[in-house]
C-alpha cells in the first residue's frame, strides 16, 4: 500500500492563548483561520495561517496548566521562510526581543530562533 500525505499542521502548547497569538501574528504575520473551544471550557485549540501554503500552527491552551511547558535539551523547530531582506527582519525581531540563539556558522544559511518574551 502507498500511503499519500500532505503537511496540514504542527501544534505548540501554551500558557497565555492571546499573548502568543499576538506574538507569531507580530512576529511571522501569522493570522487566525478557525478555533475550537471545548465544550467545559477546559481547552482552546487556535490555528494559525500564513495565507500562503495551506499549513497550519495549531496553539493549545489547556485551562488547568498552570506551569511553563519544558522543552529540556529538544531540538523540535518550526521553521519559516522569510520573505524580503532577511537582515532587517532579524533586526525587527531583536529589537522586540524575540531572538533567543542564533547560528551563523551554518555556511550560507544562519538560523535565528525566536522566544515569546517573558512578561515584564
């Protein structure tokens, strides 16, 4: 059997639904395209959209976890493209203090990693 597949999300948890929303929308220009809301209220699933692929960010917000999620040592990564001079939109993002590690010796490539900002 041949079994045909296509990309359709990736999910991250998170403990505060609207500063993330806002965070990848300022960030990447990620919008919403459609949630769900459990019926007791005890979790919201939001999915994100670049209006470009099809392929979406799918945040969890679970009511009863109150403490950080921990990644650990995890290397998992979403990754995005970004359209225009990359230099400016890395500068963009350090001057909101998103980035949180970047690698410039990959050859011709560099990766910046971003972090929602912990609240003031």
């Amino acid at each position: 059997m041949e079994i045909k597949s296509r990309f359709d999300h990736f999910n991250i948890n998170v403990l505060d639904l609207d500063r993330s929303i806002a965070f990848y929308g300022k960030a990447l220009g990620l919008k919403e395209h459609h949630r769900k809301e459990a019926t007791d209220g005890s979790f919201t699933l939001v999915y994100l959209t670049d209006n470009e692929t099809g392929f979406l960010l799918e945040l969890t917000w679970l009511r009863d976890r109150k403490e950080a999620y921990e990644l650990g040592d995890n290397e998992s990564h979403l990754c995005f493209r970004v359209a225009g001079d990359y230099d400016k939109v890395r500068e963009y993002h350090r001057e909101l203090g998103y980035i949180c590690f970047e690698n410039n010796e990959m050859g011709s490539v560099s990766y910046t990693h971003l972090t929602l900002p912990t609240k003031a």
